[in-house]
C-alpha cells in the first residue's frame, strides 16, 4: 500500500474515531434528556409496570454521556438518579417523612452520578483505541452494559448491606424477558437488556439503514431475549399450604393493645380450622410478643397449629441473651419453635441504626424513634418440614441474591415469603416488592408464598404466573396445593459467577482500556528519533 493511501486511510479513521467520541447533544440538553429519562425508568416498574420503558430509560441514560467529560457525566448521571430514586422510593415518605427519603435517594443519586464516569470515559476511549466496527458494535456495548451492572453491584452491597432495590433486570417481573433470568440471574439480565440498549444507540450512530451488518448484535440478543425459555425444574410433589393475612395493626406507628396483631392473624385463620393442610403460614411481624419467652403466646400457638393440624411458619422479634432478632420459627405443637431462622440484613435506619452516635448528631428526634436493634442472622434460610425443603427470605431479604441462592443449594423445593407493609399502605412499595418475589420464583424455578400482614399476598408458580392471592388492606386466607421443584437452575449455580466476572471483569477492561489509550497518546507525542526514516512530509 501506497504512503498516500495508508495516510488517506488513516485520516479517514482518525475522522470516524472522532465522530465516534463526539458528544450526541450538548450538555444543556442532555441534563433534560437525563430528568426525563430517570422518569421515564420509573413507569417500567410496578405500580405502572410499563416493562418495555426500562429499555427507553437506558438509553435515554446512556445517549446522555456519549462524548461526555467526567464532570459531564457526573451531571447528567446525578440528573437522571435524582428523578428515578425521588420518584421509585417515594413511599418512604409515608410514615417516616422527607428526611429519610432525602437521605436514601440522595446516595443513591450520587452512586448513580459517579457510576455513570466509568461509563462516559468506555464510550470515549474505546473508539480512540480501536476502530473496529465489531468493537463499536459489540465490545463497546458489552462493556458499557458491563460496567452499568458493576454500578448496580454495588449499590446493592455498600454502604452497610445495600440498597440493591431498583435493578434493571427486577423491572422485567411481568415481562417475557423474566425467563432469561433462569439461565443468567437478575444481574445476567441487567448486563443483557443495557447491551441491548447500547447495541441499538450504536446502530442508530452507523446508519443501520445503510450497514445491515450494524444491527445484527442487537437483533441477535433480541431474539435470545424473547425466545430463551425458562430453565425447567423438575416437579416433586404438592405441598398444601395454608395461609392467613390478618390485617391487624401492624405499622411501626399503628395503636394497638398487646398482641392485638397475634388476634388479627388467629381471626384470619379460623376458616382454615380443620382443614387439611401441610403447614400454615403468617407473615412477618404476625406475633407482636416474643413466644420464646412468652407462655402465653407460645400457648396460643400450641392452639392454632392443633386447630389446623399441622405446623406453623411464623415470625417474631424474639430475644436472645442481649440480642434480639427478626426471626421466623418452624412451630411444631407441643415442641415450640423446632428450627428458627433470623433475617440476614436487618435494613438500616429501620431495624436498625448503624453508627448510631454519628446519625443521631444529624437528625436526633428521627433516629430517636428507631429504638430495637436488630442483630443480622447467621443461620441457613431453611427449613425441613418433613422431607420438604423450605426457602425463605424476611421481607427485604427477598433483593438479596445470596439469601435466595442459599436457600436453593440447601435444597428448597418451595419459598415462602414473610413480609410486612403496614408502613407502607396505600404505596407502590408493595407491588414492587411482590415482583421481586415474582421473580424469584421465575429465577430459582420455584413457587413462592409471599405472605404480608396487609396485603398484597399471593402464591406464584414457577413460571411466575399467580396461583392464588389476597389483595391489600382486607383480612383474608389461602388453601393453597403448591406446586414443588427440585433442580438448581444456572442462574442459583454461576450466579455469583456471572456477577464476577461482568462486574469486576468490566471494571479491569476499563483500566486496561484506558492504560493502552493513555501510551497510545505518549506514543503519538513522542518525536520520531533521527535515522529512522521517518519523515515528517
């Protein structure tokens, strides 16, 4: 090849680089964009549930910090974490007012803000260190989808335990996309729905219209999308359940007698006295005093499980020593409570305050209101009933992977969910929350029980479709055959895994992405040496 033409052709990439790396809109716009495009993610979650609008919302995030500075990019990403979080966790403000809701949404927003530089400096660099159209249309969107997951990872992991609530991949409860979840695990969805999102931002960038060639990445995952199936489980059996959402007065500021919520469930129960059942359930928070140390209330318990015939699974705020628990009990007549499990990740600054002295020096009279403090659990989320292996998960310990996960490698051949939303009645936090159950029921290829205090209650199969349920606010019970499973699914397998590898595997690529851009630039400022034959012509 001809000095001409190795120039002509190197300027002609040097061009397309450098469109590649060019801002899509200024950054007045992009802030918009970025407002709009926060809420925008919000509709593709419950109560709304518009699930296609988690892929508009995506993108809307990522055309914003195309050719964006790191000052840029932490503008626009706070932008679009502020209208997501402030609207997605409003119903904090039920009970506790704006200053938790400030305060959570707020550090969200700024790991939101500075989880969106890596992002900016991916679509900057790569095309400065290669421009190849497969590392436009592939590497650059794995790696942009990569490193989106790696933020998600970590929000849901620190500070404390985590607020990995808003998922991507969680969005998709309702969705025919829930199944891929089987095979990856929520964050494997996470990582393919924002590589879609990119795929299709870089085909619109190369005129798919004129290089069909430009969209066969994002019409290739598209069809693995749509068309993977769920991962079978194998059927093992019916278990018959029972199960009771007594209504009471069960919020943190709800007036109430002593054990007025214990009479609300055993009230919601009594049309399930002597029927045929293999267990009945209740809900987090359905005894309001401790039935390891109270006689009466284990007394009571005695009572219900002989009325039914059966053991109960229920939950309490029990004490041991020093410490006290959320702990969910396995109550065998005449035994008491023969396994307990306590919840792993009590929730900051509601069943617990960490740092106390360091909180309470900021807002004294709200951190005051938190008095019990929970201790996080250490035993398996497990039961044995019989032969049958029960999964659970204590309210939000449902958007923790690896109470899920733990669950099934112990052998759960069902879940059962015990939650309580009286303190947030009348909000979207119950809907979003029972898709969390819904999908982890599509995840691990079981059925889940998810059973609150108020509602709303349902039982779900694996495949996520519902078997049966209560809706909110109303006292009511379930009989239910539940379908059993055995089989790990790949998502419960090289879940942990995939999350390894795209989390911290994006990360590294980035670093060594942007090493090999920053000696390409070195080189390129480097003067050629004398005698080389290089000339400057």
């Amino acid at each position: 090849m001809a000095r001409s033409e190795r120039v002509a052709k190197g300027e002609q990439v040097s061009v397309h680089t450098s469109v590649r790396s060019r801002p899509i809109l200024p950054l007045w716009a992009a802030v918009l964009v970025a407002v709009a495009g926060g809420a925008v993610l919000d509709l593709a979650y419950p109560s709304v549930g518009w699930w296609p609008l988690a892929f508009v919302g995506v993108g809307l995030a990522l055309v914003t910090l195309i050719g964006r500075s790191a000052w840029g990019a932490l503008l626009v990403g706070l932008c679009f974490g502020a209208t997501f979080y402030l609207i997605h966790i409003m119903w904090i403000t039920r009970y506790l007012g704006v200053v938790p809701w400030f305060a959570l949404a707020g550090i969200e927003t700024l790991f939101m803000g500075l989880g969106s530089i890596p992002i900016a400096l991916a679509y900057r660099w790569v095309p400065q260190l290669s421009g190849s159209r497969v590392v436009a249309w592939v590497g650059l969107p794995a790696l942009v989808a990569g490193l989106w997951t790696a933020r998600e990872l970590f929000m849901g992991s620190w500070p404390y335990t985590g607020f990995p609530w808003a998922r991507i991949g969680m969005s998709q409860s309702e969705s025919p996309l829930a199944h891929v979840a089987s095979w990856v695990g929520v964050s494997g969805l996470t990582f393919l729905m924002v590589f879609f999102a990119a795929a299709l931002i870089q085909c619109a960038r190369d005129r798919a219209w004129r290089n069909v060639r430009a969209a066969i990445p994002a019409a290739a995952l598209a069809v693995v999308l749509l068309a993977t199936p769920a991962f079978p489980t194998s059927p093992a059996g019916i278990l018959t359940v029972g199960s009771a959402q007594g209504n009471g007065p069960s919020g943190y500021f709800d007036e109430r007698s002593r054990n007025a919520v214990l009479g609300a469930q055993v009230a919601a129960s009594e049309p399930l006295f002597g029927q045929e059942m293999d267990v009945l359930l209740w809900p987090e928070g359905g005894i309001d005093s401790d039935p390891l140390s109270e006689a009466s209330t284990a007394f009571t318990l005695d009572a219900v499980s002989r009325r039914v015939g059966a053991p109960l699974i229920v939950n309490a705020a029990t004490t041991r020593g020093d410490d006290v628990y959320n702990t969910s009990m396995l109550w065998v007549q005449g035994e008491g409570a023969v396994q307990i499990h306590d919840k792993a990740n009590p929730v900051p600054m509601g069943e617990y305050v960490p740092d106390r002295w360091f909180f309470e020096a900021i807002a004294p009279d709200l951190i005051g209101l938190i008095q019990r403090e929970y201790t996080p659990g250490s035993n398996a989320p497990f039961f044995d009933l019989d032969g049958v292996g029960i999964g659970l998960a204590i309210c939000f310990d449902v958007i923790y992977d690896a109470v899920i996960w733990e669950g099934a490698r112990d052998g759960a051949q069902i879940y059962m969910f015990q939650t309580n939303n009286a303190d947030f009645r009348g909000t979207d936090e119950n809907l979003q929350q029972l898709a969390f159950a819904r999908m982890r029921a599509i995840e691990t290829g079981r059925s889940v029980v998810n059973l609150s205090t108020v509602g709303t209650s349902q039982v779900i199969a694996p495949d996520g479709s519902v078997i049966d349920g209560i809706p909110a606010d109303v006292a009511g019970h379930m009989l239910t055959d539940v379908p059993l499973r055995t089989g790990l699914t790949p998502a419960v397998v090289i879940g942990e895994t995939v999350q390894r590898v795209v989390g911290l595997g994006s990360i590294l690529v980035l670093i060594v992405v942007g090493v090999s851009v920053t000696a390409m630039r070195r080189r390129a400022k480097t003067p050629a040496p004398e005698g080389t034959g290089v000339s400057d012509e």
